[in-house]
C-alpha cells in the first residue's frame, strides 16, 4: 500500500479498485522495486489505475520496464487498448507518450473533485486529468524484454 501511495494519494480509492485489479510487481534482489496496478474495462479494454517505483530505485529504468512488461502482458491476452488517467503536466504526461499513449479526452477539474486535498506537482497544483490510450493496433508502442525480475500478484 505504501508504494502504491506513491502514484495515488488517496488510500480509500486504492482500497476500492484494488479488489476488481491484478496488481503486478517489479523486484530487483528480492526486494519489491515497483508496483503496477490494472483493472479490466470492457471489451478488451484495461486501464492502468496506478504504478510506482520506490523513491531509492527511481529513474534507473524501472518504471519503464516494468510498465513495457504490462503492455506486453495485455498485448498477448488479446486486449484491445490500454488507457490511463494522469495529470496535465509534467513526468508522468511524457512518460505515458513515450510508452505509445495518445490524449484521448480531459477530464476537467477532476483532481479539484476527487481529492479532498489539492496536489501540486513542482508548484503547480493539478486541476484536470488528461486520459491516454494506447491501441493494441498501433505500431507506437513496441515493448522491449525486461531486464528485472516479474511476478503478478492477487491483491
């Protein structure tokens, strides 16, 4: 939970999508570097709720590994697409596109509703959510293998 906390500030959300979602993990040594939560939309589309990577392993490539490894996973089940909600601006926009995802729609005002608490990143307080996609059909997004040790888990 604590790792996951990381990605969504709000431990009622993450206690009521985790029960309907695989939870999929990133581990270097034994040691649980990183965690991706997915839950199942309809017909063949999946959204990525959540994914973190513990402060003292970031910005070594884990997070880009391990989120490759889930777009591979859902790629081989069949899914149709994969999207994500993320804010505006700033490192989790950019990293989301240089995976394949594309903005689809805005959600306005969605952080300012959601959460009691405002969040700011660098300063900025967040205000809409942008949705992304990534199409299965697309050729933007081509999963290299991963270089850490996977394992999925139930929640």
């Amino acid at each position: 939970m604590e790792l996951l906390l990381l990605a969504d500030p709000s431990e009622a959300k993450l206690r009521a999508y985790l029960p309907h979602s695989k939870c999929f993990v990133a581990s270097r040594d034994d040691v649980v570097v990183g965690a991706c939560v997915v839950q199942a939309l309809a017909a063949g589309a999946h959204e990525l709720m959540s994914i973190a990577v513990h402060p003292s392993h970031q910005q070594a490539g884990h997070g880009s590994a391990l989120l490759k490894w889930v777009i591979e996973h859902f790629r081989q089940a069949g899914a149709s697409q994969l999207e994500v909600g993320t804010g505006s601006f700033g490192y989790q926009l950019a990293f989301y596109q240089r995976h394949g995802f594309r903005v689809t729609a805005i959600n306005r005002d969605f952080f300012t509703r959601n959460y009691p608490e405002p969040i700011f990143e660098n300063g900025i307080q967040l205000f809409d959510m942008l949705r992304l996609t990534l199409a299965y059909g697309d050729d933007a997004a081509s999963p290299a293998k991963p270089h850490l040790e996977w394992s999925r888990t139930e929640p």
